[in-house]
C-alpha cells in the first residue's frame, strides 16, 4: 500500500480550503445566533453577570413594590443632570487605534451580518471618541477627540457579540467567564474607564414631546426599524454624537437634536452625505425646522439635558435629553396642515401614536396604570416594560417624562 504525500503548495491549499471552510461555518453560525437572540434573555444574563460582580445596576418601578433591574449603569448624580453641571471638552486630535486581530475579525463578520439581513452596510465615518469620563465637583467632566466609527464597533460591538455568542450556548452567564467582559468592563471602574484604552463612541437620546391637544401630548416613540442598529422602540431625534460637519458645530448638543429632528422626523437625507463642505446650519431655514428654532428662542418650545448613562450591552454612554414643543399649533401644521409633513425615515417603523396627559401627578404611578406596555399592540396592557425598547430608548424616554413632570414643562 502507497500514500501519497502532497506537496507543500497543495498542503497550503488544503489548509487554505479548512480555513475558508471553517469561516464560513462560523459565520453562518454567528448569523444564526444575531437572528435568534432574544433580547429580554441577554439583558437579564447581563444583569446576573454584573449582579455577582456587585455592579450597580439602574432599576424601573413596574409593578407595586417590585422593579426591574436592567442592564445600564448609572451614578445617582447622573439622574440630575442639566447644561450647567454636565462640562464637556473637546480636543481636536486623532490617535489611531491598532486593533487586534480577532477586533479586525469582527469587523468583518459584524458587515457581514448586516449584508446577511438586508441592511445598508455602514461606512467609516468621523465621531466624537470619548476619552474620559471624570465627575468632579458636583460636575460630569467628559473629554473627547476626534475617531472613527468602525474602531467604536470593534471595541463595544464586540462585547455584545460576546455576550450573544455565549447566550447561543445555554450556559448560565453568571456562573462562568465572559473573557472579553472581564478584562475591560467586568467592574464599576473599568465601565466609567472603558474610553480610556478603547475607542468609545457616544449617543444623545432625546425625547420629543408634541403638545398635540390642550391637555395632552405626543411623545415621540417609535420602533426601530430593521436597517437601524438598534431594536425595539426608540425616541425618535436620537443619533450617534458624530462630526458630519464641522467639530464646532457638532459638538453642540441642541444642534445635534435638531439634526436628528430633520433627518428621521422629515424623512431627509443624512447631513452627513448632503452637506460636506457647505454651512452646516444649511438646513436650518427648512419647514419644519425653522419653525421649532423660532419656538426655542421665544420659549414656545424647551430643549433641556436630563441625564448620562452606560449601555452595559455595548458599553455605549449616551447623554439624555428632552424637547417639549408646548405650541400645539406645531403638532397640527406638521401632522395633517399646510406644513412639511411628519415622515419617518427608513431607521424607524411607523407605528400607532399614544398620548400623554398634560398634568401628570405621580409619573411612576401613571407608568404602571396608564402607559402601553407596548405602544404597537392593540392589546390594552398597561405598565412600562423597558424590555420592549432599547436600553437607551427607556432611559431617555422615563427621564425626560421626570424631567417634565417635576419641573411642570408640560
């Protein structure tokens, strides 16, 4: 009997072949997991992982004397947060990051992932890097440079993806290891240094509230659609705090909101692919939008910062606010008038409209008795489920209410 030995270009070749075999397998199988994770299971995971380890975790009043622990990390002066205790600095340098190889891997696999569900595949564009997170007197200190989108997904998208590859798995999270988690956000420090040896991306979410009647409003919300990044409903006006045109005037916080209003509220297009090198205030004579700055500056309208928080899914930091329009002439013009007419953009779905009542006297107590529990649903469940919305979406959308309520802007 004779074997026969192949020769050192077809060895190169067979373990060429296995490789691309084997990628490919594990890919198919990372598809599959993203398409089966189902969220609720993985935040509670999460919260038994951060649980064991003594993390403090945010929590949501859902029924009488019970809560809801969700995966979000938040400090007590963080939910009394507002333009003149919130200091943010912003540096106009880039320092490249060096991903590792699995990061690098990831990248691929995480477009990948999008092309296998139909979605736009994303393109490396500029943001605002979180640098450092300091609070110190009586102040939330955040320091920025400039970096790129695709190096926030290899450092916080990845943890995610860790987190699902090991809920395909069955296994008890709290009870093992996630390696990743452990070395870079296993703790309360390593969470608010996260940004200090990684490239860290940060989110604004803001509520919109349209006074739609006399004594009622429209709260803003809708689902996300399945080309956005996120699931589950969202306040829409909300977005990643990138530089799309100038760092001057993207690191303003209202300017950053009214953006949003104009592209997912309008249905318009990204100023990031529209405006370049043109004034970045271009859309700011547009209907729709002018007539919300002319409400702001006369005080028909409040634009108002409400908190900070940590996604702990991704580790993502977002700074909440709200914008109550109290001029219901606004909401008609632009619902059914002689205005530009609302339109979402392709990030959200378009689902049913729910009203809020003007007075609200005990905001938890209407959360629980009067609020959907899930605003799409024809089902008259009532109480706040914060698993039906994005971690952020939840946050925002229960401070900016507080925020309302307690200091009577409704």
């Amino acid at each position: 009997m004779s074997f026969l030995i192949p020769s050192i270009s077809d060895a190169a070749e067979l373990v060429s072949s296995f490789k691309e075999w084997l990628d490919k397998r594990n890919t198919k199988k990372a598809i599959q997991a993203w398409r089966e994770v189902k969220f609720p299971e993985v935040c509670e995971q999460l919260v038994m992982y951060y649980s064991e380890r003594q993390v403090p975790l945010y929590s949501y009043e859902v029924a009488s004397s019970t809560t809801k622990r969700v995966p979000i990390y938040v400090r007590p002066e963080w939910l009394n947060l507002s333009h003149e205790n919130l200091d943010m600095v912003y540096e106009p340098v880039y320092h490249s990051y060096k991903p590792s190889k699995s990061q690098e891997n990831f990248l691929e696999l995480f477009q990948e992932l999008r092309r296998a569900s139909n979605e736009t595949i994303l393109w490396n564009g500029r943001i605002f890097r979180l640098r450092s997170i300091d609070n110190q007197k009586g102040k939330l200190h955040l320091e920025f440079e400039e970096g790129r989108f695709f190096d926030s997904i290899m450092c916080q998208y990845l943890l995610e993806h860790e987190l699902i590859t090991a809920w395909k798995t069955g296994k008890q999270i709290e009870n093992w290891s996630l390696e990743l988690r452990d070395k870079v956000a296993g703790n309360s420090r390593a969470i608010e240094e996260f940004c200090q040896q990684n490239v860290a991306r940060i989110g604004i979410s803001n509520l919109l509230l349209l006074r739609s009647e006399k004594n009622s409003y429209f709260p803003v919300v809708q689902k996300r659609g399945t080309l956005s990044l996120a699931k589950g409903f969202d306040t829409v006006s909300s977005g990643v705090l990138d530089i799309t045109t100038t760092p001057k005037a993207d690191f303003e916080i209202r300017h950053k909101v009214i953006k949003e209003v104009y592209e997912e509220l309008f249905d318009n297009i990204d100023v990031a692919l529209e405006s370049r090198q043109v004034d970045p205030y271009f859309f700011y004579g547009n209907d729709g939008i002018s007539d919300l700055i002319k409400l702001l500056d006369n005080g028909g309208a409040v634009f108002q910062i409400t908190g900070f928080c940590i996604d702990l899914i991704r580790i993502v930091p977002e700074i909440t606010t709200v914008l109550i329009v109290q001029d219901d002439a606004y909401y008609r013009r632009h619902l059914g008038g002689n205005g530009v007419q609302f339109k979402l953009n392709i990030e959200y779905q378009l689902t049913s409209q729910f009203q809020i009542p003007r007075k609200i006297k005990n905001l938890d107590q209407y959360l629980l008795k009067k609020l959907p529990t899930d605003p799409d649903s024809s089902v008259s469940l009532n109480g706040f489920d914060p698993m039906r919305w994005t971690l952020p979406g939840a946050f925002c959308f229960y401070q900016g209410l507080r925020r309302a309520t307690n200091s009577k802007l409704l």
